[in-house]
C-alpha cells in the first residue's frame, strides 16, 4: 500500500493512474467537443468595414447639410406672414417662391468659402481679431488707471443723460418703458442667479407685487389703505414690501435647489398672477387698476411733478440705476459677495466651512427682490395702468436671457445685455413684422451661447470657468 512518503520509482513503462472505477452497464455519453481559446483574427475586410463612415457623417457634407438648413429657416424667417384664412399661406409662398433658392445659394457659397477658400477664411479671420484686439485691452488698461474709469464713467452718464434729448418722444418712451424698466429688473436678478446661483424663474412676479404696492399707497386699489403716501415715497415702500415677500417665498424653500428651486419660484410667479387676476375686490382683476398718479416731489420750496414726458422718469431711472450699481459693486466686493460667489460655486464645500448658505441665499433672494420692487412703482406711476397681463410669465424668461446674455455675475455686462436686447425688438420695427421680432432675438441667443457662453462682458471668475469647462 502506497502512501504520501512512499518514495518507490515507478516501473519503467508503467503510468500511476488513479484507480478506475467499475465498468457500468448504462451507455456512455458523447465526448464534449474540444473548446478552442485562441482569438480570431479579423480580416482586413471586416477591419476596413469599421472604419468606413457614411458620407453624411462626415465633416464637410455635415457642415454643408446645417449651412443647408440654416438657409433654409432664413427664409422661412423672412418669408411672408400667415394669415388666418389661410393656415399654411406662409410655408408655400415660401418654398415656392425665389427667396428660398436664394437664401441657399447664400448657405452653400459660405459653406465653399469656408471649406476650400482658406485665404480668404484666414484674411476673415485676422480682420475679426484685430478689429477685437482694441476690446480685449481695454479692461487690462483700466485695472491699473483708476481715474480713466471714473472718467469713463463719467463720460458715459453724461451721454445718457444728453443723448435722449436728441431723440424723439417715441424713442424715449421705449427706452423708460423697456430698456430701463429692464435694466433694474436685470440688476436684481443679477444678484440672486449670477452672484448667489439660485435660479429663480418667476422673478416679474416681485415685480408686480411692487406695481400693486404703489397703487395701493396711493389708493387706487378697491381696498383702501390707512392713509395715503405721496407715490414717490411709495418707492422705499414698495421696496421694503418685496423684500419682506422675497423673505417669506424664500424661507421655507431655499433650502432646495437646481430644478426644484426654479419650479418653487415659477409656481409663485403663478400665484401671484391668479391672484391678481381673480381676486376683484382686491387688486380689481383683469379689469386693473385706473388713475395711478405720477410721482411728485413737494419740500418747501422745491416742488416737482412727473408728466407725460417720458425724459421725467429716463433720468429718474439714470439715477436709481447708477445708485444700485454704486451699492450693488460694494457689495459684491464685501465679505456677502465673496460667500455668494462660494455658494454659487459649490455650496457644499461652502457649507462644509461654516457657512450658513440658507441665511446668505435668503439675503440674496430678498435683495434683488427689492430691486424688482423699485422698478414695479416706477412702471405703475409712469403707466399710470396696470392689471395681471403686464406681468407674464414670459418677461421672467426675457429678464434670465439678458442676464445670461450680458454676462452672469458682471454688473457691466448685465447693463449691456439688458440694454441692446430689450431695445431690439423695437429697433427692428422698420424691418421685421412685429410678430417676427422675438423670433430674432431667439436666433440671436442661440448663435450667442453657441460661439460666446460666458457672455458679452462675463465676470473675470465666470471667464476663467467657462474657459476651464471648455478646454476639458
């Protein structure tokens, strides 16, 4: 009997086999094929198979197909207008109209210009660069010349001021009615969306809560206030009214964030405007509010009463703008603005070092909350009518786009966007039909985020990000 230290050779010609078992009597399964583990080589066919790509995913016929249908919605876009007794009168005037061919033609020469004309390609490219150069230093220049941007300044609020004499009254009442109207709301969205991070979707609606503040101070409004106020006084009043709603909508939700944020506000934003809507012995409903009287200044001897003159409330608004963004460039200088600029770019790191990001966003809420107040009592007294369609939901996406137009977060950047988007559609009253004027300002956006992201006059942080984000 063998064992494990059994050391005997084996015979010569004699294997060490297990023992066998008995011989069975049931038949013997078939033998398992053998399993061949070496890869398999792939043909140079099947390799150049793979390789192969169609030829509508390729660059160029890729590139000529969206310069296609770039023309395409062109003329669509300057094509005529529908009518209502005939649904599809726009679509084949358009398509079967000259007009079409030509805005193709216009794609495919570009599209050939742009892919087998490198020198005049390279010749574009260097006019548009050294036409930019002059703005690229222009900011480096001012960091280390104070007294040049004061003058700047200076020079640029004199314009505003003297310009508008130039103009006629139609203009300038855009330029109240809009443009600066715009410019306030932009700078208190400013403040929650570019330096807190917090997407608020339904900011017109502090808006309207400061309209009807005014009214009801100078009681207008079917339900009468304990005493009246001069309506320019009704501005720090209207103020401190959206400020304290911006506190109450914020509170019990700022805790959220992203998505849910913005789908909280845009629910308020709908609040606020049924109730405007139905509650008649309130706010007076759809029919509105009536008899909103001008503003009037009346100390001493200094007595003032805003007309019908829209140049009144252009400098008016001048004023209240250039002493928001005195505040606002403090402010954002100052430890608060240093913990908006943590939050918004990571609010749990923020968080992780103390910082209470509820009470500091709460701020920010109600802080551009107040400034969408100021600019409600300015529009009730210029208009001197309001009800709930003057505050769609609508002007809350108009405000968002020109912020992120102008450049989120930069105080200059926003003016900007605000100003020349909110003059477009009027700009373009000449030329496009008045249904069509937004439909630019949309192209305009999209061909914006597409080729400059950060903005017109982005804030040097946000620059940096985008520019990061990129090159990744």
């Amino acid at each position: 009997m063998s064992t494990l230290n059994d050391t005997r050779p084996v015979a010569a010609g004699r294997l060490a086999h297990p023992p066998q078992p008995a011989a069975s009597t049931e038949p013997a399964a078939p033998a398992a094929p053998a399993v061949s583990f070496s890869p398999t080589r792939p043909s140079a066919e099947a390799l150049a198979a793979l390789r192969k790509v169609s030829w509508y995913r390729r660059p160029r016929p890729r590139r000529l197909c969206a310069l296609l249908a770039v023309g395409v919605l062109l003329a669509v876009m300057t094509g005529e207008q529908g009518t209502g007794a005939d649904l599809l009168f726009s679509l084949r005037t358009t398509f079967t109209g000259t007009a079409l061919w030509a805005w193709i033609a216009v794609a495919a020469a570009l599209w050939a210009v742009a892919e087998f004309g490198a020198a005049p390609r390279r010749a574009v490219v260097r006019g548009a660069r050294a036409a930019a150069a002059p703005l690229a230093r222009i900011r480096p220049a001012l960091d280390g010349r104070p007294r040049l941007r004061v003058a700047l300044v200076v020079t640029g609020l004199a314009a505003a001021v003297l310009l508008p004499l130039l103009f006629d009254r139609s203009t300038n009442q855009v330029l109240v009615d809009w443009v600066g109207i715009y410019i306030l709301l932009a700078l208190g969205l400013n403040v929650v969306i570019g330096w807190a991070g917090l997407l608020d979707l339904g900011f017109v609606a502090f808006f309207a809560i400061g309209s009807y503040s005014t009214a009801f101070w100078s009681g207008h409004l079917p339900v009468k206030p304990p005493f009246e106020l001069n309506p320019f006084l009704s501005i720090p009043v209207a103020m401190v009214t959206c400020l304290l709603a911006g506190i109450l909508l914020g509170a019990p939700t700022l805790r959220l964030r992203g998505d849910y944020l913005a789908i909280v506000t845009l629910g308020f934003h709908e609040i606020i405007y049924l109730i405007a809507k139905n509650a008649e012995s309130v706010t007076g409903g759809s029919l509105g509010v009536f008899g909103i009287p001008h503003f009037s200044v009346d100390l001493g001897p200094v007595q003032y009463r805003w007309g019908l003159d829209p140049l009144d409330y252009l400098w008016l608004l001048i004023g209240l703008i250039t002493g928001l963004v005195l505040i606002f460039r403090k402010l954002v200088r100052s430890k608060i603005g240093r913990t908006w600029e943590a939050i918004r770019e990571d609010e749990v790191a923020a968080a992780a070092h103390g910082v209470d990001t509820v009470k500091y966003k709460l701020m920010a809420f109600a802080i551009g909350a107040s400034t969408s107040g100021i600019a409600g009592a300015v529009y009730a007294s210029k208009v001197g009518f309001i009800n709930p369609e003057n505050f769609p939901l609508l002007y809350s996406v108009l405000v968002l786009a020109y912020v992120i137009f102008g450049g989120m977060g930069s105080i200059p950047g926003v003016l900007l966007g605000a100003a020349l988007l909110a003059y477009l559609p009027h700009g373009l009253k000449d030329v496009v039909d008045q249904k069509d004027r937004f439909m630019y300002l949309g192209a305009l956006l999209v061909v914006m985020m597409i080729y400059r992201p950060q903005g017109l006059l982005p804030a040097r942080r946000r620059r940096r990000t985008v520019r990061a984000r990129e090159a990744s």
